[in-house]
C-alpha cells in the first residue's frame, strides 16, 4: 500500500483514484450496452432470456420468483438472522420516516396562492447485485424509502447464481419489505426491462440501485425516459485519523471496504508516520488469511493510499477534494474536524462507528455518491421516490397588481404574447 507524505502527490493520487473508472465507461461498453437495451425494447422478455443465457449462464423462464419462493426463503432463514433483518427494518424506517418531504401553501396578500405539492410515483424498480456476495441490507436501503414514500408497485431486479436462484436472504429481505414481484435477472437487459417494459415485466418510473459498469451505463443511457438514483462507482472509504486511533481498528475498517470489489477504494489520512506504517503493516497481516484474499490484494495494491498529512487542517483538505463516499473520523477532536467537513457520502464519527453500522442498520442509507460525487449529490432517500409539482392560483386582483412587473419582464425577453396574455384579460 503506497504511503506518501508529500501534498501535492496526494492530489494527484488522490484524483487517480476518483476517475478510476471513467477509461472503463467507454465507447466500447456503450456500444455493447446500447445494442442489449435495444434488443430489450424490441424483443422484450425474448432478448432478456437471451443476454441472461449469455452472461450468466441460465435460462431465466419464467423470470418471476414465486410468493411461495418468497415466502419460504423467510421462513427457512436462521430466527437470529431473521431478528436481525427486523431489526435493521426498524431503524432504517423510522429514519426515512423522518425524511418524508412535506407539501406545503404561500397565501399572498391580493388572495393569490401557490403550493408545493409531493406525490410518490406509481412504479419503481430496485436493481439488486449479485455476483462476488450477496446483499440483503441493499434491499431494505432501497425498497424501505420507496414503501415510506408510498410507491403502489415495487419491482425488484436481482441475477441468479448459475442454476438461476437468487440468495435465500435476499429473498427474504423481499418478503420482509412487503416486495412481491422479483424478477431473476441482472446487467444491462434488466436494467432496459424495467425502463422499457415487457409481457412480464411492467415500465416503471424510477430505477435504484447499485451495479457493475454494465448496469451503470445502461442506468445513464435509459435516464431521461426512466428516473434513476444515481450513477454509482465501485466503493470507497477515507479515513482521518490521528494517534489515539488504534491501528488495528483502521486496518480492520479499511479492508471492510477493500473486500467488496478490486476497484473499491481504501484511503487513509494520518498526522502520525508511525500510525502510517503500523497500519500497512496490519493490513497485510489481515489479508494473509482472508478469505476474499485476492479481492482485498488487487483493490489495496492499485487503490489503497496513506497520506500522512501535516495537520488536521490538511486531512479536512484532502478529504474534501477528494469527497468520499464513506468518510470515517477517528481523532480526539474528531467534531471539530467534522466542522470542516464539506463534502462526504456519510461520515461515521469515533472508535464505536465502524462504517458497517451505516452498512446495515444505523438507519440513514447506505447507497450513497461515489467518484466526488458528494460535492453536489446525497444519499437514496424517500425524495428518490417522489415528485414535486408546483400549483398557482391568481385570482383578478393579484394579477392586476402584479401585471406591470410580469410584462416587464416578458418584453425585457422580447416575448410578446407572454405579455399579451397578462395585458388581455384587462382590456375588457
């Protein structure tokens, strides 16, 4: 793992790893993509079996999980994981319960009135990864906002293993959240089936959820005719730290995110050169015997970083130009640093909140900005769910007092009729 100590190579390294895959989302995967969500539009369930067959090699018929499926899977899992699943539900609820954006009414002085009203949409579609694990906890972050913003139908996508079955938690984190249709299919072609709509899959709204760079680019083709959260990278976690943090908690909590994938990122900000050198040394002893020893290897050697910085006025520097997904602080004065805090996904503050807790049952989302993109972005929310609409009502009064400023303004744009729709409802 590279250790630096010199600012202005941390930029620059640091920018390497947030564009990490921007040479990856090319025009060659658009091309592959863009053909896949084509043929989905124009052949439907046929074109899904067929790139199912392709790329995961099963035939998906019939594609929908049955309710007894469901339903089974809860049943057969182990009662502790069950209190588990229920009680990360619980917390995840209650916070998105909080989060529910309220409506509301301006009364003007002349009788005018003008509102804001939110509405959820009617469907949504929530994609689940498969592949290298599996992801319970991405079901309720991503079907528990939907079901609080009120969504009537929500459609669960998730690839199968190779004989075509989805995991038994994940299933039963659907029958938990009260998710009925899920269908077993992944990659571009689900993606185009839930933003096109076929015989069995119906067109929805909105579309959740994280996925390779595959789901990734056919989410940013289809956006536009179909919402979408977010264009979600591989994962990252910074840490700021200084040397009342224990080695050992910070290694542990970076390699939680090396673990996920070989481009997940695993950055460490340090006042300490000892702490530095300890935590590398730790990581490797921790990765010797871990069973996804090959993922953790290929993401700590070409993404993993530690800067020891100055000061903590440099870490809050770096940090926010880097602008992580996951930002952990682990420092005596860890709120004053978070003061400075610009720019993160969601920070876990202290020894005690390992970013697990986020990943699983703290309560707010888990599915959060990659890539820099917290400097203008959050997290999934009940909002993801919904949409605003504006309503005005003038009454004759409120338009006669106003009417001078609104033709101002309309022939300031040299648009004529814009003011004769004002001015003519005085003539008479």
């Amino acid at each position: 793992m590279k250790i630096i100590n010199n600012k202005k190579e941390a930029l620059q390294e640091l920018k390497r790893i947030s564009t990490r895959t921007s040479s990856e989302n090319n025009n060659k995967i658009n091309a592959i993509v863009e053909e896949i969500l084509q043929e989905v539009k124009n052949y439907g369930d046929a074109a899904v079996e067929k790139y199912t067959k392709k790329f995961d090699g099963f035939n998906p018929a019939p594609m929908i999980v049955s309710t007894n499926e469901l339903k089974d899977a809860w049943d057969e899992i182990d009662n502790n994981l069950k209190r588990s699943l229920e009680v990360a539900h619980k917390r995840i609820k209650k916070f998105h319960e909080k989060e529910f954006p309220s409506s509301f009414t301006i009364k003007g002085e002349y009788g005018d009135i003008v509102q804001r009203r939110w509405r959820p949409v009617k469907k949504a579609g929530i994609y689940i990864p498969g592949g290298r694990a599996a992801y319970p906890s991405t079901v309720l972050m991503n079907a528990i906002p939907a079901k609080v913003a009120g969504v009537d139908e929500i459609i669960m996508v998730s690839p199968g293993n190779k004989e075509g079955k989805i995991n038994k938690t994940v299933l039963a984190a659907a029958y938990l959240s009260g998710i009925n249709k899920v269908f077993r299919i992944g990659g571009a072609q689900a993606i185009g089936a839930l933003a096109f709509g076929t015989n069995q899959i119906t067109k929805v709204d909105v579309i959740t959820g994280p996925g390779n760079v595959y789901v990734t680019t056919a989410k940013k083709l289809i956006y536009g005719s179909t919402g979408i959260d977010s264009l979600a990278g591989p994962s990252e976690i910074l840490i700021i730290s200084d040397e009342t943090a224990k080695s050992t908690h910070i290694a542990s909590d970076l390699l939680a995110q090396a673990e996920h994938d070989p481009l997940a990122s695993s950055i460490l900000l340090t006042t300490s050169n000892n702490q530095a050198k300890e935590v590398a040394e730790e990581l490797y002893k921790k990765i010797d015997d871990h069973p996804r020893k090959e993922i953790c290897m290929q993401s700590i050697k070409n993404w993993g970083l530690i800067v020891v910085c100055e000061n903590h006025h440099s870490c809050i520097e770096l940090s926010n130009y880097f602008a992580p997904e996951h930002l952990e602080i682990l420092a005596l004065n860890s709120k004053k640093i978070l003061e400075g805090i610009e720019n993160a996904g969601a920070i876990f503050l202290g020894k005690w909140t390992p970013e697990a807790v986020g990943d699983y049952l703290a309560g707010p989302n888990h599915t959060l900005p990659t890539s820099g993109n917290s400097r203008f972005s959050g997290s999934l929310g009940v909002e993801t769910f919904m949409k605003n609409t504006s309503i005005i009502e003038f009454n004759e009064l409120s338009l006669k007092v106003n009417s001078f400023d609104i033709i101002n303004l309309a022939k300031s744009e040299g648009l004529h009729s814009h003011a004769n729709s004002v001015q003519i409802r005085f003539e008479d």
